[in-house]
C-alpha cells in the first residue's frame, strides 16, 4: 500500500458503548417506562383496551421480530415496529392508523430521554481534533428501539451534532452493520475510499470484521465503562446478544488498532497513517 493510501481522510464512529454510555439498569428503567407509556397511549382508542401485561408482551413479541429480522443485518423503520406492536397487542385484529402514528411513537421513544445516556467525555475532544484536522467524521449506528431521529436530537442537545457530516443509522436505510452495504453507503457519503477510513467501534463482529470486511481499517474500543451490565449479564438481552461473534475466528476479529479510553483515538490514527 502506497503512503498516498495509508492517509485517514475519514473516521466513523459506533454509537453506543463507544460515543454514548448508559448506566446500570438503564434498559430496565427504560423498557417499563416505554410499556406504561404506551398502555396509556393504546387505551385511547375505544377499539384497543389493553391492559398493561398485553402491551408487556406485546413489546417482547416486536423485540423477537426484530431479533429475527436483526440476524439477517436488515433492519425495519421506526413506523414498522410501531405497526408491530399494534398488531401484536391488538391479536392480529387491528392495523396501525395514520392518527395513532404521533402518540404511539413519543410513548415509545420518549423514556430514551427521561433515563438519557451520556456522552462518553473524551468524545467531544476528539470529534473537534478530527475537525480541526479536516478528517471527515461520520457516526454508523445499528438502531435499536430508539430511532435514528431521536439520536441526532439528543446529539444536538449535548452539542455533539454539528461535528458529524454524515450520520448512518440502521433504521432509515433498512440494514444493519456488518453488513458492508452500510459501511458502503456512508463511505459514498462522506466522498472518501473506503480505503482511507477508519472506523471505531466497541463490538469485535459488527465495528471490527464488519469494517474490515467492507475495506476500512478498524480500531476497537475496548471498555467496560459505559456499559449496561446488568442487561449485558443476561443472555436475552440486545445488549448481550449483540456480541455474539457467531462462528468467527480471533484472526477475523482482529483490529489494526486497540485502545481503552476514546482519547487515545487521534494517536491510534497517527500510528495506522505511518
């Protein structure tokens, strides 16, 4: 590889557990307050009436259709899982309505702001050395229940947002990392080779093999701060499930560069461009 090839002209990011931290119980905080929201929302409707343990089930059965959909790296948008849950709380007998859309989605999404994650502290610092260093910064994020609007609102409130000239999120373009369509399109995006990005990321599979594969260079962020342990100590959970690293092998997995705190971010960059 030439020195021309070896220069960073772009960086791209994973979101959680690398540029957002969550604290310990966040996601069971967050899920049951989802659920009372939308059992408030669902009984509105004189032809819904639910009760609160139908609407409890109900999101289990649209996590388990994601699940499934998930281990395809596709992805649905934010209104289909919406349609989800109303055809599983209603038994299959009701459709989602177009005046039901604007209730039933801030009951979903909005306990992602009443138990908000954290911006990681050194990720301020490093987006505006990458700035200042005219790199190209762009954020490539596998959705989960929170959709990809709500992330770039929360972004812009932490004054996160206006460093990125690009964002990719799972739900808006109907597949997930590692799917190297993803990583493709946000190459594409940014107006750089995939050659001459690097991307950083918490997860071996999706941020490591899923950028390598797709052409980019891959810096692990390997960290247990930040992390939701006891939704990462269940087998069940998103968080769990989302290491899995299937039948790959450490040399699939294996990074340019290691770091443990974001900060060192610019210095692993510095050492893949010599």
């Amino acid at each position: 590889m030439s020195q021309k090839e070896c220069i960073v002209k772009a960086v791209t990011f994973d979101l959680w557990e690398t540029l957002l931290f969550e604290k310990d119980g966040d996601s069971n905080q967050i899920n049951a307050a989802r659920c009372r929201h939308l059992a408030e929302v669902l009984n509105k409707p004189p032809e819904l009436q639910v009760a609160n343990d139908q609407v409890e089930a109900a999101c289990k059965q649209v996590v388990s259709r994601l699940l499934e959909v998930w281990s395809r790296n596709e992805d649905i948008s934010h209104v289909e899982q919406l349609e989800l849950l109303v055809k599983f709380v209603s038994n299959g007998s009701l459709a989602l309505k177009p005046e039901w859309i604007e209730e039933l989605s801030s009951a979903y999404v909005s306990p992602f702001f009443e138990v908000p994650p954290h911006l990681n502290p050194d990720a301020k610092e490093v987006l505006e050395e990458l700035a200042d260093a005219e790199k190209r910064i762009g954020l490539i994020c596998n959705t989960g229940l929170t959709p990809g609007f709500a992330v770039r609102t929360f972004l812009e409130s932490e004054g996160a947002l206006e460093y990125f000239d690009f964002l990719t999120f799972s739900d808006e373009i109907g597949y997930r990392k590692p799917e190297s369509r993803v990583f493709h399109l946000t190459a594409r995006k940014l107006r750089v080779d995939p050659r001459s990005i690097v991307h950083v990321g918490d997860n071996l599979k999706v941020d490591v093999w899923g950028a390598k594969n797709a052409g980019f260079k891959a810096i692990y962020f390997e960290c247990d701060e930040g992390r939701d342990r006891i939704a990462a100590a269940d087998p069940n959970s998103l968080v769990s499930l989302s290491r899995n690293l299937g039948d790959l092998s450490a040399e699939e997995t294996l990074p340019d560069r290691t770091i443990n705190s974001l900060s060192r971010t610019i210095q692993a960059i510095k050492e893949l461009e010599r």
